[in-house]
C-alpha cells in the first residue's frame, strides 16, 4: 500500500507538471500580438505563429523562431517586427522578444496562460532598463 501510495505521490509531483510545462512550449496555431506604447496607443497589430525552430540569442535559454504571418503597423521601429524575433516559455512567463543584438534587447513579457497573456514591452542592456508599453496576445485560430 506505502508503495502505491509513494507511485501516486511521484506521478502528482513529478509526472504531471512536466506534461504541463511541456505542452507549454509549443503554443499551436496564429496569435493575434498587439503592442501598445506607453499611452496605450496601439503601434502594432501582427498575426504570428510560434514555430519549433531554433534561433540565435545572445540570452541563455531554448529561444525558437516567431513567423510573422501579416503585420500593420503605425512604426515599424517600435518593434523590429523585421529582425528576426524569438520566444521562450519557461516557468508559466512568455518573452517574445529581438534576443540576436547583444546588449540591445527588447522583450515582451507576461504570465503565459495557455490561450494568452499580456505583460510589458520593455529596452534592456548592461547599462539601461525602461518600459517603453505594454502588449496584449491571444490565441485566435
């Protein structure tokens, strides 16, 4: 019976949270990203698919490939929706960001919750850290 009851224990503690973490990382069909700058005026509106894809990131971590599938932008600068983006969910957090320029990073932020989230668009570097918005995404297909 302590041996079943240990079995269980494994399965709840150990088996079940690596499914979830797993299914985690790879968010299925097209996302409707918004991002907003600090006067919640909406500069950019893109449908993106997370791809399995590895990318180049000078951050540490599993970063994949973001595809931009249409994109309308009022400042295409804000955002470098034309560099190649990368994400990484870990623990629950997405970050999507432009990991690929050491030093000059740019990352949207949130708690994941499995058909969206939104969180802050923020600048870092050795040297600099400032919020430049807030985005908003969500599973649309």
């Amino acid at each position: 019976m302590l041996r079943y009851i240990l079995q269980l224990f494994l399965l709840i503690t150990v088996a079940l949270p690596c499914q979830a973490i797993a299914s985690d990382h790879s968010p299925d069909g097209t996302w409707r990203l918004e991002i907003n700058n600090l006067n919640n005026s909406t500069i950019s509106v893109a449908h993106i698919k997370f791809t399995k894809k590895v990318s180049r990131s000078c951050i540490e971590g599993d970063w994949k490939k973001i595809k931009f599938v249409s994109v309308t932008a009022s400042d295409e600068n804000f955002f470098p929706i034309t560099q190649e983006i990368s994400y990484k969910i870990s623990e629950g957090i997405l970050i999507i960001g432009r990991n690929g320029r050491c030093d000059s990073y740019l990352h949207l932020t949130g708690n994941f919750i499995g058909n969206g989230t939104r969180g802050e668009y923020r600048t870092f570097g050795l040297s600099h850290n400032k919020l430049l918005g807030k985005f908003l995404i969500n599973n649309i297909k």
